[in-house]
C-alpha cells in the first residue's frame, strides 16, 4: 500500500496598501469626493479633479502591488490630466493590479474634512467606488471626520482623505 500523495499548498499571498492625499478647499471649485459631486461652498484645489477619496484608494492600490504611486502614473506636469476625472485613475490602477494578477479584496478609508457632512453622500460614494473597482460594495468601508475646528482642515482650508486596500493574489500575472 503506497502512502497518500503530498499536497503542497502555498498559503495565498496578501498584501495591503495605504494611500493619503489633501488638497486645498477653494470658492468656485466644485467638490468631488469618491467621483461623486457634493454640493458645497467650497472645492477641492488640483490639477485633475482633485478627488481626495480616490486619490488616496489608488496610492493605496499601486502601493500594495509595489507598483508606484499616483504622480508617477499621471503627473501634474501632464496636460492630459488637467481637470480629468479621477475615476480614470482609479480604474487604471485596479487595471494595473489585475494585470500583475492581483485581486482587490477590501478597501476602507476615511475622508476628513468641516463640511459639509458626508453621511447624506456616503452610500452613494461607496457604489460608486465599489463600480470603478469593479468589486461588492460590502467590501467598501468609508468614514467621514472633521477638523472639530482645529487646523487647516477645521478652519476650511483643506480636506484629507486616508485609505487601505487589501489585495490578493488572484492568479498568475498577465505581464511579465
């Protein structure tokens, strides 16, 4: 009687990333967060759009995948990007991950910024980021903070944005 086969099985690979971003807040600028527009006072100061949300989720998505970050991909100094939509580099980078072989499992981030509130915003945001990724919206967590009147961003001078993406290995790489 022969012994049963060894099975070797690799544990799966994970890793994460995290992402930041800020931008300056501004009278007659439109404010874009998570590639949804919010009604406001003020905007967000940038070459593209300046969405803080999605800035910051794709750092963190090139920086788990090792992969660069944000300004390397689509630099201010580049025409082209001037008032882009900000999805566009969101979905290139869950593009870039796919094509090393790499799966978004989670993200969560936090939008810090005096107003206005983003509760009203924040399933919205959260479909909308979960489409771009083309991942569930369960697997999108989004918080909203202030300043609590404190600093650059409690004084309405700027807005933040933080987030983490968990990824996975999915399978071999498309590019080598």
């Amino acid at each position: 009687m022969n012994p049963p086969p060894i099975v070797s099985l690799e544990p799966p690979e994970f890793r994460t990333g995290v992402g930041y971003d800020a931008h300056r807040l501004a009278t007659g600028r439109k404010l874009v967060i998570g590639g949804i527009e919010i009604a406001a006072d003020k905007g967000l100061v940038g070459h593209s759009d300046a969405d803080i949300l999605l800035h910051a989720i794709t750092d963190a998505m090139l920086g788990a995948a090792a992969q660069g970050d944000i300004g390397e991909l689509f630099p201010n100094s580049d025409p082209q990007w001037q008032g882009a939509d900000s999805s566009i580099f969101a979905r290139q980078a869950a593009e870039i991950l796919e094509s090393y072989g790499w799966r978004i499992v989670n993200v969560d981030a936090v939008v810090v910024i005096e107003r206005p509130k983003l509760l009203p915003y924040r399933e919205v945001i959260r479909e909308n980021i979960a489409s771009i990724l083309k991942i569930r919206t369960s697997a999108v967590g989004l918080k909203a903070k202030t300043g609590e009147g404190v600093g650059p961003v409690g004084t309405e001078q700027m807005a933040e944005a933080h987030a983490v993406v968990l990824i996975a290995r999915s399978g071999q790489p498309k590019l080598m």
